[in-house]
C-alpha cells in the first residue's frame, strides 16, 4: 500500500501530493485571472473600453493573447469576471445563513460584513466611482451589468421559492428577491457616488452601513422575516 504522507515506493506522487499541486495549480490560475483583469480595467479606465483590444491587454499584462482568452471568452468578461460578478452571489448569502435567520437578515449581515472588512467587492476602492461611470458609459457594459442583476434576482427568486414551498405561480420569492437585488443596488451607487467624490474607503463604508440601516428600516416586516431557517 502507498504511504499517503511520505511518497511512494515506487516514485510515483502520493495522494497528498496530488491533492496539493492541485491546489497550488488553482491558486496560480486566480492569480493569473485576477491579475490579467485588473491590468485590464486600468487600461479601460485609462483609455476607454472600445479603445483598449486584447491584444493591447496581454502585452501589457505579458501574457500571450491565447492565455486572456483561455481566462476570459470575452473582452466584456474581463471587466465582469466570475469571481466579483457572480450571478450566485446573493444566494451564497443566503445559502450560508445561521438557524434563525433570515434571507433578508443574512444578505443584510453578509453587506455589513463586507463594509466594515473593506473588502473589494462592495467596491471599496479608490477607483470604484471611475469604474461604474465607465460601465454605464458603454452600452455593451451597461447591458451586461442590467443582466448579471436580472440573473442574481432570478437565481435568489428560484432558491427562495424552493426553500420555502411556494406554490407555482406565487410572485412572493421573486418580489423579496427583487427586493433584496434593490438594496444591493443602491448600495453600490451610494459607493460609487461617494468614491467619485474621493472619499477614502472608510468613510465611504461608514456611509454605506448608515445607508444599509436605512434600506433595512424601510423594509416590511413580512420581508425581514421571510424564509427564516
């Protein structure tokens, strides 16, 4: 039998072995993804969107134009790029959820939890407002944020509505999960707004949780309490 921790009588790599260069392949792959797309939204937010090609990106990101491809089938995917623009992100929120909580309170937490860590992707950083003026500037952008929104409510819509034994044809899953898509949504632009405005990261954060606060008081009870685990 072959000892798993300390290799193979015959040379070969142990299951341990195996599992880890796996593991070091994926983190070199998100590496790779992360950084081709982050050369590439500073040259779109240097130059524009229509003016930057491909090739333009993977000689600036020294890369060959095959590997942008291999990571993104299109120039529009390396703006939106599946780790930061995941149509699964709402329902991994509230996927996640503690017993007793709700869809609601867990997306509300899991914002909370991403402003008050500063993390990227609810946009707090120097160049999130640059960012979203140049989305909206070019349609193909712009239709394709509208459509990864319309996705994240119809995907929420569909787990909520299977959690909780709606009947066919209730609009209650989807109207929370619109609901919810709402919040998320003003989030950003108060984010977005805010950074145009140079605000540091921080009191943009704060402003954002007071926001939060605000959506969360506006909300109806039926929603807060809707499909609680």
């Amino acid at each position: 039998m072959t000892d798993i921790t300390h290799g193979s009588r015959h040379g070969h790599p142990t299951r341990a072995e195996e599992i880890l260069a796996v593991g070091l392949r994926d983190e070199k792959r998100r590496q790779t993804r992360r950084h081709i797309a982050e050369v590439a939204t500073g040259l779109f937010l240097e130059r524009g969107f229509a003016q930057v090609t491909i090739a333009e990106v993977a000689r600036t990101a020294e890369v060959s134009v095959n590997t942008v491809y291999t990571y993104f089938p299109s120039k529009e995917d390396l703006v939106f790029y599946p780790e930061e623009a995941s149509a699964q992100r709402m329902v991994q929120m509230v996927q996640d959820r503690a017993p007793g909580q709700s869809a609601a309170a867990a997306v509300l937490a899991a914002l909370r939890g991403e402003l008050r860590n500063g993390e990227r992707m609810v946009g707090l950083t120097q160049g999130f407002g640059r960012f979203l003026e140049m989305v909206r500037a070019e349609p193909t952008l712009s239709v394709r944020l509208d459509a990864i929104g319309r996705e994240m409510v119809e995907a929420l819509g569909s787990v909520l509505a299977a959690e909780t034994g709606a009947a066919s044809g209730d609009p209650t899953p989807h109207l929370v999960a619109s609901q919810l898509g709402w919040a998320q949504t003003e989030l950003f632009r108060e984010i977005g707004r805010r950074t145009r405005a140079g605000q540091p990261p921080g009191t943009v954060a704060e402003a954002a949780l007071a926001l939060l606060d605000t959506v969360e008081s506006l909300l109806s009870p039926t929603l807060l309490t809707y499909a609680t685990r």
